[in-house]
C-alpha cells in the first residue's frame, strides 16, 4: 500500500492524453470521470493514485502535479488526500497538508 491521492483535472482528456499522462509520470493512476468541484454539471477527468514508488506522500503528489503539466492547457482544480496510513511519520502528514494550503493558495 502507498501514498494515496486524487486530482481532479480541469475538463475530459482524450486516449493520446491519458497515454501522455502514462508517460509523464501517472503509470500507476487510475483514470475515471468525476465532476469538476465547484459545478456539478461539467465532467472532467479524475486520476487516482496509490503511489508505491516515491518515498514520501510530498514527493508523490508533486510527481503527478508536474506529470498533469505534460499536457497543454490542463488544469487541476481539485485535489483530494484522504487521510494516510498510521505507519507514516508525523512529517509525512505534515509536509502533505503543507503542500495543500500551498496550492489552496494558488
């Protein structure tokens, strides 16, 4: 089990895109339908991660972050933690809510 996670992108992505995501950094996500959060009635696309590979939930959302940037004029308005295993180290969870309320920020 690893640091898991969702992005909510800012409209519906073709197959070339999801296969540029892959690319990029997203091998792992799962790619679903969601609504966009502030207007139920647009679908976008979602990206559900369960991150084995990167040593931190920090380092792993930031990798999807920039993975998401390989595709011209895609957005992410949402961004979902639920709460991390028990086993992490306080920082872990620390540096994940930092990490947060800086794109809250944005």
């Amino acid at each position: 089990m690893g640091f898991k996670f969702s992005l909510i992108l800012s409209r519906k992505i073709s197959k070339s895109e999801i296969n540029t995501l892959r690319e990029a950094g997203c091998g792992q996500a799962e790619f679903s339908t969601d609504t966009l959060p502030t207007d139920a009635s647009v679908t976008v696309a979602r990206l559900d991660f369960d991150d084995t590979e990167s040593p931190s939930l920090e380092e792993a959302i930031e990798s999807g972050l920039a993975a998401v940037k390989a595709v011209p004029d895609l957005g992410i308005p949402g961004l979902n933690v639920p709460a991390q295993p028990a086993h992490l180290p306080a920082a872990e969870h620390e540096a994940a809510g930092d990490l947060v309320d800086a794109l809250a920020e944005e």
